[in-house]
C-alpha cells in the first residue's frame, strides 16, 4: 500500500533499490549449484579411466609380478639356476634349505630325496603347468566357442546336438575322463592337455550361445543379413567382438583351473612323468616324506598357490575393466 498523495514512480523507485544481495532460500537447505569453470563435465571415459588408475591397488602389482616371474621361469630358466632338474646326487639327498642346520646356498630351497636341488626342479617345473595350462585353453577356446556360435545362430539341430553334448560332457567326471584317456593313449602331456580340452570348452560354448541368443535379435545384428552378409560374416564380424571381451574374461579364470588339474593330474600319475620336472610330480614324491623333508613339498605347494591366486587376481580385475556394468558408464 502506498500513502496517500505519494506518487506511484516514487513506490517504484524504492523497489528497485532493494537490496538484491541475499541469496534465495533453497529447498532443503542445499547450496546452489556452482558452474563448471570449463563450461562441460568430464567425460565418462575419463572419468572411468581415473577410477582405474586408483584401484591399481599393491595386490595387483603384486600378482602381477608373480605371474612374470613364473612366465621367466618357464621361458628362461637357464638364467635363474644352474642346477639340473633331473640329475641328483644321492651323497646330498634331503639336505635342508639354506639357513637350516646342514643348508648351504649351493641349493637354496634344499633336495629331494634323490639329491635334486629343489629351486631348480620348481623353476623348470613351470614350463610344462604353463604350456599345459595355456595350450588347453586356447584349444578348449576355440571348439567351445565354434560350437556356441553354431549352436546360438544357427539353431534348430545344431543347438539339439551341440548343447546335447555339452550336458553330456558336464555330466561326465573329469578325473574318470583322464583315466579313460590314459588307458587309451598311455600318460603323458599330450594325454593331459586332451583331458582338459575335452572338459573345458562347454563354459565357452554355453557362454558364447548365451550372448549370441540376446543378440541375434539386435539391429545391427538384423541390419547385417538385410545387406546380404553371410552367416559367417555375421558371427565373425559382428557377434563374436561383442562377445571376446567376456570370453577374455573367462580365458583367463579357466586358465588358474587348468594349471590346478594338470599338478592333480601329473600327482595322479596322469599327466607329466618322472623324472621331468612338474609340481604335481614333485608333491607326489614329497608326500611320504612331508615330516622329515618338508621343504620338498611345501615350496613346489607355494609356487601353485602363488600363480594360480595371480592368475585369478588378474582376472578379476579385468573382469572389472571388461564388464560395463561395473564401470557405471
């Protein structure tokens, strides 16, 4: 209300000389938003990738480190020992690691009952874990994903026979598998890596189909065969890259597994024979001598442990990396 004979611009005037100062009041009692300086937010790639640098976190360096020196073992191993692997003494059977009465640095982690170094036998022993391990998965990778691909575009009686045989294969223990195999073809590596590809590439083939069914009916996918794409061409060029970084994923957990159950398999007797040198060959001999020797046992137990928790710790992070549902983009 204005008094009474005032004109109506000096009411407007006062108006204006309001103080304008006092910021309003906000719900909730939240501060205003201030504006990005740069005038645009980071991208989610950036962003994804700063988290990334963040969670590189000691373990992975660490199982990172692991899994090279392993992968040096196998390559040269020449350069980490002199000893033999396969050659012992018997004057210097069961002598204790250096820094335990009766040790000496000429062998570092002891001998087995044989006079073999210890150390020298775990470093050649990771060539055949590792050619084993790595040979198995990528040719249970290969089959397993050929036959998700036929089984996942093709349909009908592919998908029948294929995922028939894959249920037949889950439903068959491995340990009997590898029994049946040596009987046939006798033990040895090549027996052991025919065992694990036979039951390792049913989780590709199953995966692989999986992935491929939710993506059939995609456009891309539909866009492809209105151009007159062939079904090859449709697999290689557009589903099977969708699919690897998951693949990838698995390749590399299935990896750990292999290297389990080749040490199982040549513990067995199955796999790697004496006197070559292998971790599961040196358990099995270790065993009955576990309370007087124990460092022939435990250190070849050590080095299965550390790589296959590297292997796995590795996989998880790329898992992480990989996955776009945990990226949050």
């Amino acid at each position: 209300m204005t008094r009474p004979g005032s004109p109506p611009s000096a009411h407007r005037s006062q108006r204006r000389e309001l103080p304008t100062s006092r910021t309003p009041d906000l719900p909730y009692g939240r501060p205003p938003e201030q504006p990005n300086p740069r005038g645009a937010e980071r991208p989610n790639a950036l962003v994804f990738l700063s988290k990334r640098r963040r969670q590189v976190t000691p373990g992975l360096l660490t199982a990172a480190a692991i899994l090279l020196i392993v992968v040096g073992w196998a390559v040269t191993p020449q350069l980490v020992t002199s000893a033999n692997p396969v050659r012992g003494r018997l004057m210097e059977n069961f002598q204790p690691m250096a820094g335990l009465a009766g040790g000496s640095l000429a062998h570092p982690l002891g001998t087995d009952s044989l006079g073999r170094d210890v150390l020298g036998r775990i470093v050649y022993g990771a060539r055949p874990s590792l050619i084993v391990g790595g040979t198995a998965v990528v040719l249970a990778g290969f089959v397993g994903i050929i036959a998700g691909l036929l089984a996942g575009y093709l349909g009908r009686s592919w998908d029948l026979v294929l995922m028939g045989a894959a249920d037949i294969q889950l439903g068959f223990p491995f340990l009997l598998m590898a029994i049946t195999l040596a009987a046939i073809f006798g033990p040895g590596l090549r027996t052991a890596i025919l065992a694990l590809v036979l039951t390792g590439w049913v989780p590709y083939a199953r995966l692989t189909r999986a992935e491929l069914l939710s993506m059939r009916e995609q456009q891309f996918v539909q866009a492809g065969q209105a151009m007159g794409a062939s079904a090859l061409r449709v697999m290689l060029r557009h589903i099977l890259p969708n699919v690897a970084p998951t693949l990838m994923v698995v390749a590399t957990f299935s990896f750990a597994q292999m290297i389990i159950q080749e040490s199982a398999l040549s513990f067995l007797g199955l796999g790697i024979q004496p006197p070559q040198p292998s971790w599961g060959v040196m358990l099995s001999d270790a065993r009955s001598y576990l309370m007087t020797a124990w460092w022939a046992g435990v250190f070849p137990g050590v080095a299965i442990v550390a790589t296959v928790l590297s292997v796995n710790l590795i996989g998880e992070h790329l898992r992480e990396v990989l996955d776009p549902r945990l990226r949050g983009l």
